[in-house]
C-alpha cells in the first residue's frame, strides 16, 4: 500500500495537473508549494515535465533498486461505456478495469527490471544503504480502445492513438525514508496512421511508454557514475 504521504501528492496532482494535463507555473503551484516544505526544488529537465529534487541528493551510493507496488488510477472522467453518439461500443465492468490495472502494474515491474537490470542495477526485495525506494504510481490512464473482444457486434476499431498516463514517481533513500526527487510525466501512444487497436497492440503501446521512463531512470543512474 502506498504511504499517506504519497497519496496525498496524488491528490493534488490530481487537483492541479490532471484535469487539464498541463504543467503550466500556475497549475504547479501547489505542488510547488508542498515540494518546498519538504526541501525539494524544481529543476529544468529535458527527460521528464517536472522534475524535483533535493539539491544534495545523488544516485552515486545506489547500486539497486526497490520498487513498492505499482498504483494505477484512471481519469475520473473516462468512461468506455459512453460514447457521443449514445451508443457504447464497449460494455465494461469492474472486473474488467481491475484487470487493466493488475496488467499495466505487472507490465510496469516487468520493463522497469528488464531496463534496469541492463545497467547492471538489479531490482531487490530488500532494503539497505545502496538501495533507493521506488514509490511510484500511474493516473490519469485513458485508453481509446480498452478491450476489442467486448465490443457489441462484429466491428474492428482503428485508432490513431492508443491512449495516455501519466507517472509520477518518488525516488526515497530505503533505510532512511528520506525522500530524493519526484518526478512527473504524461506520455500519449500516437501513431502516424490509423493502427487496428487490439488489447495485444494496447499492451505494446503502454510498455514502450513505460520502457522510457525506466530508461530515463537507467540513464540517470548511468550519468550519476560518469567520470567527471
């Protein structure tokens, strides 16, 4: 389960950014307001759209990685089961968006110890001096087309986009608690043409999104060793 501390970041990101999935000053206020009180500053960085950190912190001393249960949150106006047209092409139950949630989690640690691993950075069940925490959840998760096999009738759907997420992701010392960065970052799967969406496609979609951030992980662990 997640810490409260944690979920309470989640609602204000949800408060904030999420709504109108944009990071502008005046929309990070808040979050700007709580990273301070924590000792946290927000820093320009190309890989994410927002990034805080503790301006001593570095991954130099970390040479693995403990990642606490994946949370997964979708936007609380999206709805599969409506459509503008007042016909629903899907029939959606909770076991259904349960499922969703349990796969994209499992997919999550699945690239995240496959990239992570590459860099000679195992993923470990345990805590110590050279461990960082990962606390990290996905929100705002739309998906254009969730499950092709529950649509009514015999129709095959063709999409320019998959859908989209967002991370967000805190980074803590494992034995200490202290909390290093928070990262924020909305990705959208689009293609330069209309794909046939099946839920194999959808699952494709949504590793390759997650294989950037653990990349962009990876690569901050790999720059934290660089000479000089």
């Amino acid at each position: 389960m997640l810490h409260l501390h944690f979920r309470s970041v989640l609602g204000i990101l949800a408060l904030s950014l999420l709504c109108a999935c944009q990071t502008t000053s005046k929309g990070l206020e808040p979050l700007d307001e709580l990273a301070n009180s924590e000792g946290l500053k927000r820093v320009d960085n190309k890989a994410v759209d927002v990034l805080y950190r503790r301006p001593e912190a570095s991954l130099t001393s970390y040479t693995k990685l403990k990642i606490k249960p994946i949370q997964v949150q979708f936007a609380k106006d999206w709805d599969p089961n409506k459509a503008s047209s007042g016909s629903a092409l899907y029939r959606m139950t909770e076991i259904d968006r349960e499922k969703i949630k349990t796969e994209l989690a499992d997919a999550f640690l699945e690239v995240f110890k496959r990239e992570m691993e590459k860099g000679g950075y195992p993923i470990v069940n345990e805590t110590g001096a050279d461990v960082l925490l990962m606390d990290a959840a996905i929100v705002n998760l739309r998906i254009t087309a969730p499950d092709p096999s529950q649509l009514t009738g015999n129709v095959k759907v063709y999409t320019t986009d998959a859908g989209e997420m967002t991370l967000v992701m805190q980074l803590h010392d494992s034995v200490t608690g202290e909390l290093l960065a928070r990262a924020i970052d909305r990705k959208a799967a689009t293609h330069d043409f209309y794909n046939w969406t099946t839920s194999v496609s959808n699952t494709a979609d949504a590793k390759r999104l997650i294989d950037s951030w653990a990349t962009n992980l990876r690569k901050a662990f790999d720059a934290s060793r660089a000479p000089g």
